[in-house]
C-alpha cells in the first residue's frame, strides 16, 4: 500500500508541474512552427559558411529561430556542415537552438521565475560565446577535415536525424500571405507535431523524473549533496556538478526544466541551475550521436569544451545576478503543491488543447500519420537518399512507396498527402527543390546551361552532378559548387581558389 501511495503522489507532482506550464509549451511550439514555416533551413548554410564574428551572430540568431529538440538540434547542425557551413558555427546554431529559444523561457518563467530565464538568455549567449573562443583557440583544422569526411559517410545515428534534414518551410510570396494561407496552415501543423514527436519522450521522462525525485528524495539529501550548508563551496560546486547531472539524467531540451526545479528547491546554487539547463547536449546519447556523426576523438573534444563553456558560463553569470542583486534566495517552489483551479492556467490550458484539437485535425488530414511513419523509418546503411520535394524530407528511394513522374525525372514522396500536393502543381515544387540547396549561379561560361537543366561540373575532377540530389556541396561568396564525392568537396576545402583559377584557365583539375 505504501508503495502505491507513493507512486500515486510522484504522478500527481508529475501533472501539477505538467498542467502548470501546458499552454507554454504549446504557445513555444507554436511560435517554432510559425517561425520554420516563414525560415528556410537550407538558406541557413550558406550564411554560416566563415567562422567570424558574422557567422558567430548568425548562428546564435538562426538558432534562436529554429527548433528546440535537442536530437533536430544536432542532426540539423550536421546537415549545415555538410552542406558548406563552418563547423564552429554550425556547432554555435546547435547549442542557440536548445538553450535561446521561445518554449524554454516560457516553461522556465512559469516554473522558475524571470530571473532564470533572464540568466538562461544571458548566459546562453554568454555559453556561446565562450564556445566560440576555445574553438578558435583549441580546434585544429585536421580534426575538422576529420569530422567532415565522417559526417559526409551518411551515418544515421538516430530516428531523428530525418526530421532533422526536413524544410517545411514556405519561402514564395510575400510575407504575411505565407505566413496566413492555407499551405501555412498545413505546415504549421506538420511542423508543430513533428517537433512535438521529437520531444515527447524526453517531456515525459522530464516530469515523470521530476516529480518522482520531488515525491522520494527529501530535501535535506539534496542540501547535504550540493553543500548548502558552505554556501561558498556551493556556488563553485553547483555549476559544476550540474552539467554531470544533466548527462546522467538522459532527458534533453525543455524536457530537463522540470529537474531544473526539483535541484533548485533542493539547494543546488542559482549559476548551478543554469549550467545544468546548458547541458542538454552532452548527454550520453547524444554524445554517442556525437562519434557517429564526427568520430570519436571530436566527440570527446566536444564533451569537454561544451562541459568547460557550460560550467564557467553558469558560474559566471550566477555570480553575475548575486552581485546585482538579481538572484532569487527563496528556494521553496509552490509549483510541486499547486492543484489545478479555475484560474489564467486552466482557461489557457483550455485554449491551447482546443488550438491543438484543430491542428491535430489539420495534421491528420494532409497526411501527417503517414509522414510520421515515414520519418520513423531508418534508411539502410549506404542507402542514396534524395528529398521529398514538398516536405523536404530525407526518403530512401529503395523503399519509397509514393512517386511521381514529371518532366522525365521520378520524384520520391513520404506521404501520399506530399505526392497529391506535387501533382497539384509540379511546377511549383520542382523550382522550390532548386531553392533548396540553392541556386548554381554562372560557372566557367556554362551557368544557365547548368541551371535549366539541374545539372553543374564538379571543379575538382570535372563529372557532371545533379543539383537536385547532390550530397556534397560548399559555399563561397554568392556560389554554390557541387560535387561528385566526399573526397572532391574536401579537395575543394583545402585549397578552392586552386580549382576555382583552372577553371578560369579553361582547364579542369583531375
């Protein structure tokens, strides 16, 4: 009986803390959707191509913009690398994507306070930028040449690296008429529960945790283990014990705020609170994540500098916010004892599940179900994947069961939904394919050769490459170059104004 009863008291906690910041999150993921409808994340790598203080601002505003899951987060990141964006920044937009976002702060304000989400946006920029100065201080150019042809080998380290390659995004027309149209409407409600499916594990575990360590570990265990008792020695231990909590818990993103307010009520220092919200990205999958996509020796190079610019950020700015005065000193958090009345909450809470009603619905009927299933599905190892030309989804043409033919080429689908709105209009979808991985503009007197008919030359060893499906590609100054194979992008990396003036000469390298 006893064990029952106290079950029954950490789900309780559990859904007080969830009905408490419901309509945040929903209003968070909300606002993402909108954002990702209007912002294109193809367009994003060419913007982060230099690892200057330009790209570092880009970065950190970009991911501002773009989803919090911590699993798109990464897989996002290394599509931009791949696609021509430095690793610097596009490491800087994965840990802005995470930590300076909407649904963060709104979830933090209801469950902390607005002194935490002031120091989460503080010290996130603050987080990132001492990201960026032991990058330029530590990271060798070989490790990244490394890291490049292990990420350009196509290793899928998770499920979420499909969502992570998708663009919903809706870039023709002006403004306001994208944002409100009925294609809006529709990939809102894509985005908003894809990037609810990404999350929702790591939202459960989240509360589920959180409230299980609220109802079972006493207070006086937690004040023992961050040592309230030499507040000195707090405020230096916090910060860095944190983010070691954090990689252990195995919850990510806005999932960890919960946890965040089951330390904070249990004594852990306010800089503490906050390097273990930073640390969502070094948990051990992602980490494993991490050697995958780059190998391990960078996976553990990433460790370290994240956990080092983690630590010294929340310790920084916790002492920051005592000297100002602006640090909370009331450790007592009423969110584990508030029930649920009829107040703001439960009439927001109210409205939110209504608007998610209608997205559901939204969601259901344009083929949602069905692009879900897809996304679930693991492409095989050394499969050659193309793009859904609606979506923008990775799909594995072996396994694709909706096609469609136009204008002599075979086009591949994860929904019947994605293949019904192409053959509405292909024209429309074949030219924003294009757009994606942008436009090839005049190259060695051939360019509106290459550009009509989707085609350009590899610079290195002179092979013709689809636009539309190449893998491997690099930015520079207005350009997009195309490449056959790894080995030629990082060819081209090394030393591109060498075959950028034999092709000026009339000469191909080889």
């Amino acid at each position: 009986m006893f064990v029952v009863s106290a079950i029954v008291h950490a789900l309780q906690l559990s859904f007080f803390m969830l009905w408490e910041v419901l309509w945040p999150l929903a209003f968070g993921f909300l606002l993402s959707a909108m954002v990702q409808t209007v912002v294109s994340k193809r367009a994003v790598a060419g913007a982060l191509g230099r690892p200057d203080l330009k790209g570092f601002l880009l970065a950190c505003g970009l991911g501002a913009a773009s989803s919090s899951c911590s699993y798109a987060a990464v897989a996002v990141a290394r599509a931009l690398f791949r696609r021509g964006a430095s690793f610097v920044n596009a490491i800087i937009f994965e840990f802005a994507s995470t930590n300076l976002v909407f649904e963060l702060g709104l979830v933090l304000l209801i469950l902390l306070g607005w002194q935490f989400v002031a120091a989460e946006f503080a010290g996130g920029l603050l987080m990132a930028l001492l990201l960026w100065i032991l990058f330029k201080v530590t990271l060798r150019q070989r490790m990244v040449d490394e890291a490049r042809l292990q990420a350009d080998r196509g290793v899928f380290g998770s499920t979420h690296e499909a969502h992570g390659e998708m663009d919903m995004s809706i870039t023709d027309g002006p403004f306001l008429s994208r944002l409100f149209s009925p294609r809006a409407f529709t990939a809102i409600s894509h985005s908003f529960f894809m990037d609810l499916n990404a999350l929702y594990v790591d939202l459960g575990l989240g509360f589920l945790i959180a409230g299980a360590l609220a109802a079972w570990v006493p207070n006086s265990w937690w004040q023992a283990f961050f040592l309230t008792d030499h507040p000195a020695l707090n405020e230096f231990w916090s910060p860095l014990i944190g983010p070691v909590i954090s990689m252990l818990s195995f919850v990510c993103s806005v999932g960890n705020v919960p946890l965040a307010a089951v330390l904070w009520n249990g004594g852990i220092s306010f800089g503490g609170v906050i390097s273990f919200i930073f640390a969502d990205l070094i948990i051990l999958p992602i980490l494993n994540i991490y050697r995958k996509y780059y190998g391990g020796r960078m996976s553990l190079y990433l460790l370290a500098v994240s956990y080092a610019a983690m630590a010294l950020a929340g310790f920084l700015v916790g002492g920051a916010f005592q000297l100002l005065g602006l640090a909370p000193t009331n450790h007592h958090l009423t969110v584990f004892e508030t029930q649920p009345t009829w107040n703001y909450t439960t009439f927001l809470d109210i409205a939110f599940l209504l608007l998610m009603a209608v997205l559901a619905w939204r969601f259901i009927t344009t083929g949602g179900i069905e692009m879900l299933r897809a996304h679930a599905r693991r492409p095989q190892a050394g499969a050659q994947l193309v793009r859904d030309p609606v979506c923008g989804m990775s799909i594995d043409p072996a396994t694709s069961t909706q096609q469609a033919n136009f204008g002599g080429e075979t086009y591949h689908f994860c929904s019947a939904a994605c293949r019904s709105a192409f053959e509405s209009d292909p024209s429309r979808y074949t030219v924003r394919t294009a757009a994606l991985v942008g436009q090839q503009q005049a190259f060695g007197g051939q360019g509106d050769d290459m550009e009509s008919s989707g085609t350009a030359t590899d610079p290195v060893c002179g092979m013709m490459v689809n636009t539309r499906t190449a893998e491997y590609r690099s930015f520079r100054g207005g350009d997009t170059y195309y490449f056959c194979s790894a080995g030629c992008k990082e060819r081209f990396d090394k030393d591109p104004d060498k075959y950028l003036a034999r092709d000026e000469g009339g000469h191909r390298a080889h």
